[in-house]
C-alpha cells in the first residue's frame, strides 16, 4: 500500500492529495498481496508456487498501471476502467470465499467482510477528488451490508462456494447501483435490470 500510494503521488496531473483520496489507490494492490500470502502457500508443488508468485507479480504491476493512468481520468482508457473492475470484483470473490472456507465465528468472518467489502467498494466506485465523500459512505454502507448478509449466512449450513458467492452476489448488485448514483444515471430501468440478473444469478447458485 505504500509502495502504491509513493506511485500515485508522483503523478503529475494528480490533482488531489487529501488521504482520503489516495486512500483508495492503495486497495487493490494491498488486499492482491494479503490474497497472495493466503493461497499460494497451497500450491502442491514448488514449481506451481513459483508460477503463482510470478503471476501475483503480474497482476500486481497491471493494477498499479491501471491506477496510476486513472489519476488523470480524462486521460485514462476504457480498458483501464475494465481492468479495474475485474481484478477488484476478482479479489472480493476470492476473499469471500477464503474468509467464509475459515468457518470463523461472526465477529471475524462478517467484520472480515465488511472491511474487505467496504475497501474493494472504495475502489471500485472511485472517480473524482470532487466525489470522494460520496465515495466513501457508499463503501461503508456496503461494507455493513455485507458484514449483516454473512453474519446472517453463519446459520445456514451452506457450502464455502455457495456463500461466496451469495455475499458476491450482493456485492455486484450494490457497486452497480452504487456507481450509477455516482454517475447520475440511476433509472427504474437500471434498478429493475439488476434486481432481475440478482434473481437469476441466485436461482443458479442455490442450484450448486
């Protein structure tokens, strides 16, 4: 996170610097390296690790180029905005998923969850320095979502994939709703479009 924030700093169109702000640079890479530390020690063989711990390597200087190119908005391409989207939406659902597989009780897995919930969503909704508040009280609100969902999944007997996915479930409809208040653009339409993809991504995963 420091290493990504040191980054950030040296751009020269940044236009902000409130930590509240940088704050959000410094997620993705972070959470990518916690995600890293707890699964590639599962690799079954020393050479299957070595191809993790290149490819973490990998994924890590892509986010920090997406990121530093999206300082400067106006400037940044639709792929980097893609890519954003993917390795956040990527790292949340592994991180559910890990953090569920660890049958914690609720005061660790769904605090887990919030907090891992509510970073990636800063991250994910980031736009402009202008918006940064917004930003952030959206995130809180979907990280407490998150938290009460997985505290409530603790007393179903449900599979770690499953409940994963559930939580990612709610994750998705919430950042997209949440990213078109922040861009103005959220219609009934739009509301109506995610309540029927959370309908049929649910049927499918209650049919695991």
């Amino acid at each position: 996170m420091a290493g990504a924030d040191t980054v950030i700093r040296t751009h020269p169109l940044l236009s902000s610097r409130k930590l509240g702000y940088l704050a959000t640079f410094w997620v993705l890479p972070g959470l990518l390296v916690i995600l890293a530390t707890q699964t590639l020690g599962l690799a079954p063989s020393p050479l299957t690790w070595a191809g993790g711990l290149i490819g973490v390597g990998l994924l890590l200087w892509l986010t920090l180029l997406t990121e530093f190119r999206q300082v400067a908005p106006e400037n940044s391409s639709l792929w980097n905005r893609l890519w954003q989207q993917f390795i956040g939406y990527a790292i949340a659902l592994l991180f559910f998923i890990v953090i569920y597989q660890s049958r914690s009780r609720s005061l660790i897995s769904a605090t887990s969850v919030t907090l891992v919930g509510g970073m990636i969503a800063l991250a994910l909704l980031r736009y402009t320095p202008q918006q940064i508040s917004k930003t952030w009280l959206f995130a809180i609100i979907i990280g407490l979502s998150l938290g009460q969902v997985t505290w409530a999944l603790n007393y179903w007997r449900i599979g770690a994939l499953n409940a994963g996915l559930l939580v990612f479930l709610l994750f998705y409809v919430l950042i997209g709703t949440a990213q078109q208040q922040l861009l103005g653009t959220l219609t009934r339409r739009t509301l109506a479009e995610f309540g029927a993809i959370a309908a049929i991504a649910l049927a499918v995963i209650l049919n695991l």
